[in-house]
C-alpha cells in the first residue's frame, strides 16, 4: 500500500445552520452569513477546514488533497484555497446550489473518483467540515492501522460521551480482537445495540469498494440512500466487504446537517468562547434576482431583434439593505477582496478575477436611483442605509451575474423607499438597470437579461426599433405553458475557470451601425424570425421543433462572429452535447452552454463526458414565479 489519496467533502449545503445564522438577532454573527459550515470559526482561530487541511499536510503518506463541494459555496473555497496553499485545480465543483439537487456524499465521492481516475487508488473521504480535536488525532495513524489490514477499508470512529444519544450517530460494532465491523446501525435506539462507537465520514477505502459506487448510485436514485452511512451499511451489511474500525481519542461534532445552537455549543466547549451580546436589528429587506439563459434569438436583443429567455433558480444575486445612521456600501468579502494571506494571494486573485467586483454595482445603482427618482419628481425620505450582497451566479460564463446585482439593488431599493409600480413601472426598470451598466459602468450589454431579471419567469422579447421609439421600451409578456404542460429538460455545461471565452462581440456591432453589412442585417432578422416560431413551439409543447430552433440560433451566431471570436473551448461545449443528440446554444455571451435533453441523449453519459473535460454540469430548475423575489428581514 502506498501512499494515499485524501478526498474532502464540503458540498453539504448546511441548510438548517444557514437559517439559523440568519434569523439571529444578536448581531454578532453577520460575518458569518453566508459562510459554508467548512469555513465558519474553529478552534485555535482556524476554520474548520484549516484545521483538517493542517492534520492532513503533517502526514507524508498523504500523496494529494482534492475537495469537492458545491456551486453556491465554491467561490468561498475558491477564495480559501488562495489563501491557503491548497491547489485551484484540485477543488472539485459538482455544480449544486440546492439542497433538493445535492448529489449527497456518496455522488459527490463519485464524481471525483470517477473524474479523477482514481478507480484503482486508496483513498481517504473526510466530512470537511467536521469539528474535531487536533491535538487528538494524527492522520498518520489511521494510515498505519490501515496498513495492518490491507483486505479491507477503515472506519474511525469514537466512543460517544455521556450526553451522545446513538440515534444521533451511525455507530459500528467491532470486534474486539480482529477490529473488523461486524455491523453498521444507522442511528439506532440504545436497546438495538450495546456499541457506543460513533461513525464519522472519515473512511479509508480501496480500489475495489470506491468500484461498488456506480452501481450502488445506479441502484438507488433517492437522495435519502446517497449518505455516506448508507453505503457503508450497504458494503458492510449486505456486501459483507471487509472494513476495520479505528478507535480514537478525539471526538467528532457538527456531522450533518446541525443547528446554530449546536455549533455555538461545541465552540465554546472547544475554545471557552465568551458567551454573547445583543442589539436590537433595524428593519430592511433582502432581494433577489436570479440568473437567466438565452433560449432563442440571442444576441439579437442589441440589434433590435426578438427573443426568449427564463430565469433560473439555480444561481442567484441577493442584495440586502438595511436602516443605519449613515449610507454604507459593504464590500463583498469574495469578490471584492481588501484582505489578502499574502502578496502571492493577491496576485492570483487578481489575475484571475481582475479588479471589478460588485461594490461597483451597488454604488452605480444608488446614483441612478436618485438620478430617475429627482427626474421624475419623487421625493425620498433622509433615511440613510447599508447595502451589501452576495451572489453564487458564476463569473464571466454568460449568465447575467452583473445585471443581477443590478436588478436586486434595485428592487431593494425600491421597497426601502417604498416606491411603488406606479412610480417606476416594471416596463422601465430594465433600462434603467441597463444604464446603470452601458452608461455608467461602460459595460457592453443589451435589455435582454434586464428585462427576464425584472420580470422573471419565461418571458417574450420584442426590441423591434419601430416599437422601442414609439413606447420607449420593448413589447414585453410572460409566456404561459398550457394547462398540464411541462417544460423540456434543459442542463448548462461551464467552464469553472474560463480561459478562453473568446472576443464574443467581435465587430459584429460595427457592422451593424454602419448599415451596410447584408449579412449581420439578414442574421439578426432570421434571430427575431426563429423566436417567433419557438414561441409557436413552445404554445404547442413542440419540444423538438424548439431544440431545432436553438440549433439553427447557434448556427447563425457562428456565422456572424466566427470560431475565433467564439472560442475553442466554448465551441468544443456545444460539440460534446450535439455529440449525445442535445440541442445545444450559447445561453449568455459565452462561456457556458444551454441544452435542451432530447429523448435521445443519454443524461448520464453526458454528464460524465463533460465532466472528464472539467466543466461543471448542472439540470437547469426553471424559476417561473414572476412575482418580484423579496423578503422583510
């Protein structure tokens, strides 16, 4: 056996410790908003995960570290790893941001395991974000124990405390002198066994169980049989594989899915933390908007076309704003760093992310609200405000991230000053958001995505010039499915680090303000032209005549701004998908792809294929309520 490799999982999306955190009242806890479980404080004034990646760099038989969580929070582990020393490329993103579409422990094992080819390896899968002992654990001890019984895999596992009840834990029953599991309970009454040995998500596994995966999952669909307990039960119980139990000092807390109550608990009995004070919160309100994908007629919006785009609830920008004695505009701690860990840190970031962040957006937004709201006579009260944000939307991967930061703040806006419809119609708010943008920010954009962020849901857009100068704003509606109709499965494939996203405006914008290129003139009508028919489609639930629409909308679009202006990468997207008989288009302006599931494509496969390329693969939840996103805190 030699040396190991270890597999972190953090992609729990800790929705129960989440709420908690932000429905408290005491003020103390703000920083953490936001914060995955992994990262929240530790002992010693270290994360969690600080403190796991610290036991795991001390033992050398550990050969490589590889940490695999979900979309909303991978911007945080991103920012982490920076930070930290811990490789970019070996964060692993399995493309969630819902509880609902987690692929549990066992599919994210998968995922890696599969991705990163380590079929015939052994490996060491760690619950990240875990609270333990550091002074009471050496990983190097579970890697010689394992040594002494290289038939099968390891469990460590701990003696409960007094105060553990076992219908809190899986618990093992070993055998006292050959240390082999007998048996695996899932959190069972004290009368169903006399064993006190508490299971963690810490295992060692071999080559020949990490292969029992893909079967299992295959197997067993529902996200209640993709824990980690119940494939241990299902290799233990009914495989009969051999698996050792390695009993340590230390003791394990915050498994699963915890309260804030839980985790204040163990934190002061970890580091005797002071026990906490309290204020009074002032009112205000959370908005949202989510992101969108381009289902036909992209990128005619700019060119006086017409088009058909959906919000998603996959990604999405909240933007809070609260009462407070002067105007504050809070910096987003990931995307818009004052802090680094070191010179080195800085320089990655900013060669990767640039130097625009979000703060850019909430102070444009603030002069444009003032600037509509003095124009057209509206008064606003003295009251002053604290504005932040957070978003999961991906950067620079086409799907609106910017306009939804945008959108948000001004509907957060909006219902701080209670502004009502009447006074800013829903009609104007995307050129106002697109000002925000194209005439302060120079930011090249159309009203495409403002107008889907605005109005939410699947929505028909006319930007026709005769329509737009006689109302000063498009033709608008919300597109309503017949009764009992679905729509098709659609999925979006992108780059978690996009390189090569092309120069997608290329100058097909100055040839068409001059007038004289028949080709863009002609590409641009036969855009406003297919979404007409998609939208006949869609009235019909003609799902293939729709996914032929969106193959000819991307053949155009590859006509009109070529290979180069496109991108390799982005170009090699759509080929994979068309490949497994997807319809397959640009949803934004590059750097990830929309595609519609034909009853042809093999998901499955599919998925594997992108993933192999390292694109990130997620089932696309359409976000249909067109009632505005916002909620009282």
């Amino acid at each position: 056996m030699g040396p190991v490799t270890c597999i972190l999982l953090v992609a729990g999306h800790a929705s129960r410790l989440a709420f908690d955190v932000q429905k408290d009242v005491s003020g103390c806890l703000s920083s953490l908003q936001g914060i995955p479980k992994a990262l929240l404080p530790g002992p010693n004034r270290k994360t969690i995960l600080d403190l796991w990646w610290q036991a795991l760099n001390q033992c050398e038989d550990v050969s490589q570290v590889i940490l695999v969580t979900n979309a909303d929070k991978y911007k945080h582990f991103e920012r982490w790893a920076s930070a930290s020393g811990f490789p970019l490329t070996n964060i692993v993103n399995d493309g969630s941001t819902l509880p609902s579409k987690a692929l549990g422990a066992v599919g994210d094992l998968e995922l890696v395991v599969r991705t990163r080819q380590l079929l015939d390896s052994d490996v060491l899968v760690i619950a990240g974000d875990m609270m333990f002992q550091a002074g009471k654990l050496k990983i190097k001890d579970v890697v010689d124990f394992w040594r002494e019984h290289p038939d099968g895999d390891v469990a460590v596992c701990y003696s409960l405390q007094s105060s553990e009840l076992t219908t809190s834990r899986g618990i093992l029953e070993v055998d006292d002198l050959s240390k082999r599991v007998t048996k695996f309970l899932e959190k069972p009454l004290p009368t169903a066994t006399s064993s006190r040995f508490g299971s963690v998500v810490f295992y060692g596994f071999r080559g020949a169980t990490l292969q029992q995966l893909q079967p299992y999952l295959k197997s067993n669909v529902s996200q209640h049989y993709r824990t980690m307990g119940s494939f241990i039960g299902y290799i233990v119980n009914e495989l009969k594989l051999p698996m050792y139990g390695y009993l340590v000092s230390s003791d394990f807390q915050l498994i699963g899915d915890v309260s804030l109550q839980d985790y204040l608990s163990w934190l002061r009995l970890y580091t005797n933390n002071a026990p906490l004070t309290t204020f009074t919160p002032n009112r205000g309100f959370k908005a949202r908007a989510f992101a969108r994908v381009g289902i036909v007629g992209n990128p005619s919006d700019g060119f006086y076309g017409k088009t058909i785009a959906m919000t998603i609830g996959n990604f999405w920008s909240d933007v809070t704003i609260e009462e407070s004695p002067t105007l504050r505009l809070l910096p987003h701690p990931l995307n818009d760093p004052t802090e680094f860990g070191s010179l080195n840190d800085l320089h990655g970031i900013s060669t990767r992310e640039g130097y625009l962040g979000g703060l850019r957006l909430l102070q444009a937004t603030c002069k444009m609200f003032l600037h509509y709201c003095t124009q057209h006579n509206i008064v606003l009260s003295g009251r002053n405000f604290t504005l932040s944000y957070d978003t999961n939307i991906p950067r620079q991967v086409g799907l609106a991230g910017s306009s939804a930061i945008v959108t948000a703040a001004l509907h957060a806006l909006m219902a701080f000053y209670e502004i009502s419809d009447d006074q800013l119609p829903k009609t104007l708010r995307p050129q106002l958001v697109l000002d925000v943008e194209k005439q302060e920010l120079s930011i090249n954009a159309g009203l495409q995505d403002r107008v889907v962020q605005v109005y939410q849901g699947l929505v028909y857009m006319d930007f026709s010039h005769e329509i737009l100068k006689r109302q000063g704003h498009g033709h608008y509606k919300h597109i309503t499915l017949p009764e009992g109709t679905k729509l098709p499965s659609f999925f979006l494939a992108y780059r978690p680090d996009p390189s090569d996203s092309g120069k997608i405006h290329s100058d097909v914008r100055e040839r068409f303000d001059k007038g004289g290129d028949a080709l863009v003139q002609e590409g641009m009508s036969q855009l406003a032209s297919i979404t007409d028919m998609a939208l006949a489609a869609i009235m019909r639930a003609d799902w293939h005549s729709l996914g032929g629409l969106m193959r000819q909308n991307f053949g155009i679009r590859k006509r009109l701004y070529g290979r180069e202006a496109l991108g390799e990468q982005n170009l090699r997207m759509v080929e994979v998908g068309e490949a497994a008989g997807a319809s397959v288009k640009f949803p934004g302006s590059g750097g990830a792809v929309l595609g519609l599931v034909s009853p042809n494509t093999d998901m499955d496969s599919l998925r594997c294929q992108y993933q192999s390329e390292g694109c990130v693969v997620v089932d696309v939840i359409p976000q249909l309520d067109s009632s505005r996103t916002l909620l009282p805190l």
